[in-house]
C-alpha cells in the first residue's frame, strides 16, 4: 500500500506561481511512475504531467512550457512547479502514482489550487 499526501495549494494571482509536493509513504519512484491530475468544477479529471520511474517526463498541451514536474529520491518527494497560472488552472490537483510492473495506481487526496485576482 502506498500512501501519498500532496501539499502546496493555495490562492495565488494570475502570472504567479506555486510548487505543489506529493510525499510518498516510501522509496518508490525507481518502481513507480508520478503523475499530476487536475479536476476543475463540473470537469473530468485530467492528466497534467507524468515522470516515468526512468526520469522521463510528458506533459498536456496546455501546460507545456509553463509546468515542471520533478522528484527528489531522497525526500520520496515527487513536485510540480507551476508558473504564469492563469484562472484556468484552478483545479483540485492531485498526485498518482502508477506501478511500472503491473499499473497498481494509488491516488492522494488532492489539494486545491486557485488562481484569482
């Protein structure tokens, strides 16, 4: 069982910027991949970015070149750091992390993000 817990919302201004964090309970990313869902009001939860457990990293198009996702093994810590927000980006956020053998998927509970002046 893999507990994830995600951290790092918040109201931020549109053109700013936050980190969003997903702890993960235990050493898994050299078996797990990391993926960032978003799920805004009366929409379908869709996938943001995903790191492979070999470093390789995609994201949706409308966040390409303004998202960064990211780990650190030691911490067991998987990020997303999000720049020029913009109001469309306001979404419960959530962590996923998918098991390369098999496709196990453990989700976190999210944390919600609100771009807004």
């Amino acid at each position: 069982q893999v507990q994830l817990v995600e951290s790092g919302g918040g109201l931020v201004q549109p053109g700013g910027s936050l980190r969003l964090s997903c702890a993960a309970s235990g050493s898994i990313f050299s078996t797990y991949a990391m993926s960032w869902y978003r799920q805004a009001p009366g929409n379908q939860r869709g996938l943001v970015a995903t790191i492979t457990s070999g470093g390789i990293t995609t994201y949706t198009d409308s966040v390409q070149g303004r998202f960064t996702i990211s780990r650190d093994v030691a911490k067991n810590t998987a990020y997303l750091q999000m720049n020029s927000l913009k109001p469309e980006d306001t979404a419960d956020y959530y962590c996923k992390a998918i098991r390369s053998s098999d496709g196990m998927a453990y989700w976190g509970k999210g944390t919600l993000v609100t771009v807004s002046s």
